[in-house]
C-alpha cells in the first residue's frame, strides 16, 4: 500500500487533485470537477489480481436501479462496447462506471486520463439516466 500511497501523493501534487484517504486507509475518493457547475465522485481501490499483481480500480457511480430496468440493462450492455475506457458495472443495485490499470509502470498522464475519461462519462450517464429513466 506504500507505493501506492506514493502513487496517489504523487499525482496530487503534480495535477493539483485533492485525495481523500478512507478511515480504514484502503481506498481514495476525489471530486472531479466540470465547467458546467457539475462534479463527480470516484472512489480508487489498489486489489491484487489472480496473478498478484496490483490492479488500481476506479468506481463512479451512475445511479441506483429501480424495479424495472430490463431497458436500462439493455442500454447499459449495448453501451459497454462503445466505451473507450472502463465498463459499466452493477453492484448492489447501483450502476457504476468502473476501470482497472495495472500500478506497476502506470504513468501519470495514464492514471489522469482514465479518472478524468471515468469521471465525465459516469457524469454524462448520470444525467441521461435521470432524464429518461427516472421519469418512468
């Protein structure tokens, strides 16, 4: 968790993003902000895959399910394969936009873009998910 923890500081200082550490120490959150007065949370893990290696996973959550989604999961999968970054994921009825990269040579710019590409599209989703599927 070291080097990640110098990972995260590391970033923060060269793009000027405030990081908020959990009180367990396991996970960061930060807000990113957009032009149009809107923000996005994402909350980034560090887990091992089956290999061992260390994944960094960021999460942003879209919105949460009603009852009857059967076409908002129809969206949602058609959508997955026009993404550039991450997938669209469900987890304890909440849709969340998700992306894992490996820590090991993971660049700065690389980890800035997929949380800023994170970020916005979870944002973009949010908004067209509350448009059409909450007024039903």
């Amino acid at each position: 968790m070291e080097a990640f923890d110098g990972f995260i500081a590391a970033i923060a200082s060269e793009f000027k993003i405030k990081f908020q550490k959990d009180p367990e120490g396991e996970a960061y959150t930060t807000n990113i902000e957009f032009e149009n007065g809107r923000a996005q949370k994402i909350l980034i893990t560090l887990s091992k895959d089956e290999s061992g290696d260390r994944i960094i996973h960021y999460y942003s959550v879209i919105g949460k399910l009603k009852q009857d989604s059967m076409e908002l999961y129809k969206y949602s999968l058609e959508l997955n394969s026009s993404l550039d970054y991450g997938a669209i994921t469900l987890m304890d009825g909440t849709l969340l936009l998700r992306e894992s990269i490996l820590l090991h040579h993971c660049e700065p710019q690389r980890f800035m873009k997929s949380l800023i590409y994170i970020a916005a599209k979870a944002d973009e989703l949010e908004e067209i998910f509350n448009k059409h599927y909450d007024s039903k």
